[in-house]
C-alpha cells in the first residue's frame, strides 16, 4: 500500500511549517496521484463514476425508495463496491448499519364510510366513492355534517368559512382549492393557489375548529374553462393529518347537500360573485368513517466502509443513496405517480460520487482515517445521518469534519459549498482550489440545509456541504442519467479530492465555529413557514407531538428557555398531535406575536411565552 509519509511531497511538507505551502504541497500531490491536471481535465477513473451512476439511476432499482427491495439491492452494490477496494466494514452488521423507518402505511379492510340523509342511507365504496388522505387516532367517527364553503379561516383576506358554523364534534363537508380560482386578480392569488388549498390545510383547519372528520369534494364551478375530472385523483397519498379526510366525488358530495335542499349553482355564485362564505348545516345529514390504518415499517441500512489512516481521527465522507422510488408525498410531478423517479442527480450522482472517491483514496494512507458512508432515509427526513449520529460506529468527538454530497451532477458551471463558516480553516482552503477548475464557487457559511451534513452540524462537527444547485428535473421522474453533466461533475469531485487531502492532512485539529446564533433572514408578510420561531424538528419521532432536535442559539426557542430534547405538545392553546399541527398553526402567526406553548421536559409539562420573530 503506498503511504503518503514515504512520498517526496511529505517530506517537503514537513520541511515546510506553514499550513499554506502543505496545503500547496497537497494540492499538486493530490492532482499527480489522481492523474489530474492541476487546473482541471477528467480523472482517468471517470469511467467508473459513469458506471456507477449508470447502475444506481437505472429503472432496474426503480428510483431506490425507501420501502422498496431495490433500496436493498442498492446497498449491497454499495458494499460490494467497498470491499472490493479494500475498504474494512465499518458497520454495526459488515459494511451496513440496520435501523427501521415508517414508510408508509397500510389500509386494512376496517376502512368505510357511510352516509344518511333523511330517508336514505349510502355506503360510499373505496376507489369508486371516495379515496382515504388522512387518519386519525380513533377506530371509527360519526357526527352531522356541517357544509364549510372551501374550508378556508383567512384573516389576510377577510376570508372565513367558519365564522358562522359550529363544527366541534362534526363532519364538515367542503370544496377543494380556492374562490375565485379563475380570476387572474383574484385575491387568494388567482390560479396560483396559496397555502389555504392544500389539503392539508383545509383538514387541519377543520380540525383545530373542532371537527372530527372532513370530506373534500371538486369544485366543477370554478372550473368553467378548465373542467376539472369529474372522478377522484388517479394517485393520493395517505397523511396522518390527526383527523379522518376523505376525497368523495362530486355525486357524493351533492348527494348530502340536496338532501338539505340546497342548490350547489346558488352556493357557488354566492362564494365566487361575492366572496362571501356560505356555511350551513345540513339538516338530518351524518356521516360515519370507519378507520383502519397502520403504519408500514421497513428495515434499511447505512452502508460503511473505512479506509484506515495514521491517526485516531476520522474524516467522514458521506451521500445519501435513498430517492422517491415511483414517487410519494415529495414528487414535484403527482400526475406522474408511479412512474420510476430515477433520482440521477438526487442522489446518484452524489453516491457515485463517494464510491469514486473511495477508489481514488483506497491505495493510500493519509493522516486522518477516512470514513465513507452511503445514507438511507434521507428523504424521508435525514434519518440515515440522524440515526449515525445518534447511533455512531466511531467516536464522534474523535470526528474533525463531515464532507457531504447530494445533488453534483448538474451544475451549469456553478457550485454550492455550505458550511463553509463551520470551521476556521475551510474557508482558505477552498480559496485555494478556485481556479483549478472552471467553474464557479458560491459559498454559504451556514451548515443549515436539507441533507445529511446538518445531522452532523448538530453534533458540533465542522461541515461541508457540495451541492451543483436545484433544477427542473428535481424531484420528478425526468432526473434521468442522460442529463447529468458529466465532465463539471468530474470537475467537482476534483474539487472534492483535493479538498479531502488537504483537511486530512492537517497538521493541526479544525475550529469548529458554532453559527447557532446566525440572524434571521429578513422576509416580507409571513406565508410558507410563517414567523421564525427556531427549532429542529426530530423527523423520526412518532410518539405525539414534536420532539425538538436542536434549538437555534439566539432564535425566540431558546430565549423562551426551550431546549433540545422537549416535546411541544401546546401551541397557542391548540393540541399539537404532530409537525402538520405546529406548521399549520405557526404559519397563522406574525413576527411579534407571542404565543403560550407547552413542552414536556423529563415527562413533565413546562409552558413558556415566545415572541415569533422574522424568518
């Protein structure tokens, strides 16, 4: 095995004290071991990256979902791949690492609902009558059924659907999407739908008034130009908004409100002419749902391999390998659910990525041990990394750095480097490398973002995060192999090497710097998230409530005197069942606003005051 201390360049770096000329020193070794050209050219090892890419992007593995056997079959090519460079397994099981993740859930035969209007009764059928979005914590509901317009409280625009009704205790009955949908101008945005339709916020707003079940119907009115299908969604995605909604048909839905003796033309024109809600009960009508719902748990790894250094230090390189498989809740492209989301730059490319830089390092020795770990569940909320940091095979106060990669292959002559501020160092490293490629680097000092560095970021662990930027293929069934740049990808991963090499040979520990306190960012009135309130959530907890992760230093959390580790289960008087409730009633707040919240500390209920700031 040739060892980087018997190399001319490291007796020349010992020669040298300064941490620039080693850095220098590594640089040029690191071009010459590789066969790169210190500014730039394709690694001659570029033909493995493209087979790995090929494979792991191809409809055989059906886009790697988290639930499916091809997630599997991903990971052993993985492991294959590791031990055939010598890489030692550096599992809790050889090269993997097991841990279970909810995947999705299962209807069992339970599930039903009924209907009664005076004088009849109808059992609506599953697929044909009515689809199932959400469930709740109960076997089965009944109650009245109140009609709620779109099932809209919008105080923004002066907009309450139920301003008039009582629906505790009831099931509300309502229309999809928003008032005057086909007015360019019209307040909710016109065509581009706000927040309010999403079905999300329709069942929780129901159920924060109250109710105990909600069914959605079309709205075919406002559809005059664009009639929308008369049938349910060819796909839906089961949720666990805490409450039982049901996409019905139309049919069914007129069914109930005739019965009332009531004209759906009038209700319309009423809503849309006036923008004006139009709620009412509808006399002698109930509904029943019968529930039958559990959730689908599947068994996935974290693959490892290690590649031993000098020291007892280790520097960890990681992607995730997981994607949407025939899509989910996360595709960008619903009307293509089922189709195979091959996720070649999300996230084939990072993990090729990985499984080149493991080759390209496997016949050296460097300072520091490099540790290559391929992540499950990413998608699903950075539960591969989560569960590795929780979870570590290696001493984490013995890791310098984390150095991330998701999404390398489609950079348009830019890449993204995060968490650039997390250590002292980095940021002249990398100042060091522009230039050595032809493109053009953007740094962020923060480690936040939507991958697995910011698992290891919670740690305290310096962090690097390479990202080519987001596109139009993201998250649909388009991120196809074809599309990935495939020399600037090369030109990352030397970018990525040689950076590798020079944080793993330093002569000193990094400096971890803790940007928890970094300010807010400026945003104009509050939509999306609503106001910074400055929590983590924990993505995999499923025991009630929201258990926090992490608590920005400085965010309203932390001045509230909420830690890591509490459980919020009150917001604003408001149960908080999961992350949908907190989001929801969060993003009905203003910067400004305090609101009483209760967290559970050491089981023990705490209520503190918190003063919503700017996000």
């Amino acid at each position: 095995m040739f060892s980087l201390k018997d190399s001319c360049f490291s007796k020349m770096i010992k020669t040298h004290q300064s941490q620039y000329i080693r850095r220098v020193a590594c640089l040029v070794f690191t071009a010459l071991v590789f066969s790169l050209p210190v500014f730039g050219g394709a690694s001659a090892n570029s033909r493995e990256f493209v087979r790995h890419l090929r494979y792991l992007s191809s409809d055989e593995l059906k886009g790697r979902g988290n639930s499916t056997p091809e997630i599997h079959k991903a990971a052993e090519y993985i492991a294959e791949n590791f031990k055939a460079l010598g890489l030692r397994p550096a599992g809790t099981d050889g090269y993997y690492q097991h841990f279970e993740v909810t995947t999705g859930h299962h209807l069992g035969p339970g599930n039903w609902i009924k209907a009664a209007t005076p004088g009849n009764a109808y059992q609506f059928e599953m697929n044909k009558d009515y689809v199932l979005l959400s469930f709740g914590p109960d076997d089965g509901i009944a109650g009245t059924v109140v009609f709620a317009g779109f099932g809209i409280t919008a105080p923004e625009y002066h907009y309450d659907d139920y301003a008039s009704v009582d629906v505790r205790g009831k099931v509300v009955l309502i229309f999809e999407h928003e008032p005057q949908e086909e007015t360019e101008t019209g307040p909710f945005g016109g065509r581009q739908l706000t927040p309010h339709s999403a079905v999300s916020s329709k069942a929780l707003n129901a159920k924060h008034h109250g109710a105990i079940g909600v069914l959605i119907m079309p709205d075919s009115y406002n559809h005059s130009k664009q009639p929308a299908p008369p049938g349910l969604p060819s796909k839906a995605v089961l949720e666990d908004f805490g409450v039982p909604t049901a996409y019905v048909t139309e049919a069914a839905g007129q069914r109930l409100i005739e019965a009332s003796r009531r004209n759906l033309p009038e209700i319309h024109r009423s809503i849309h002419g006036h923008l004006t809600p139009y709620s009412f009960g509808l006399s002698g009508v109930t509904a029943e749902f019968g529930v039958d719902v559990t959730r689908v748990r599947s068994k996935v790894e974290n693959v490892m391999g290690l590649l031993p250094g000098e020291s007892d230090q280790y520097l960890i390189l990681g992607a995730h390998y997981d994607h949407l498989g025939l899509g989910d809740s996360s595709s960008l492209s619903p009307d293509r659910m089922g189709e195979v989301h091959n996720g070649a730059d999300d996230n084939a490319s990072g993990t090729s990525g990985l499984l080149q830089l493991a080759q390209d390092f496997s016949g050296l020795r460097l300072k520091r041990n490099l540790l290559f770990i391929a992540f499950a569940g990413e998608e699903i909320g950075l539960l591969g990394s989560r569960h590795f940091t929780e979870h570590p095979t290696v001493p984490l106060e013995k890791v310098m750095a984390m150095i991330n990669m998701d999404m390398i292959g489609r950079s348009q002559g830019k890449l993204v480097i995060g968490g650039v501020g997390t250590a002292e160092e980095f940021k002249q490293i990398l100042q060091e490398l522009e230039g050595t490629v032809p493109l053009e680097f953007n740094y962020s000092q923060t480690a936040r973002g939507a991958s697995d560095h910011f698992s290891f970021s919670l740690k305290k662990i310096p962090v690097l995060f390479f990202f080519s930027g987001l596109h139009s293929d993201y998250h649909k069934p388009t991120d196809d192999f074809e599309k990935i740049e495939l020399e600037r990808t090369e030109q990352i991963l030397s970018v990525i090497r040689q950076t590798v090499t020079s944080v793993a040979e330093l002569t000193t520990p990094l400096h971890y710097v803790d940007l928890g306190s970094e300010p807010a960012i400026p945003s104009g009135p509050n939509r999306g998230y609503g106001p910074r309130f400055g929590s983590l959530p924990d993505m995999g907890w499923e025991s009630g409530g929201v258990r926090f992760s992490d608590v920005t230093a400085g965010s309203p959390a932390q001045k509230s005197g909420i830690h890591a580790g509490d459980i919020l289960v009150e917001f604003d008087g408001k149960k908080i069942d999961n992350l949908y409730d907190f989001t929801y009633l969060l993003r009905a707040k203003n910067a400004g606003d305090t609101v009483q919240v209760v967290v559970l500390r050491d089981g023990k209920p705490l209520k503190v005051s918190v003063t919503l700031e700017n996000r």
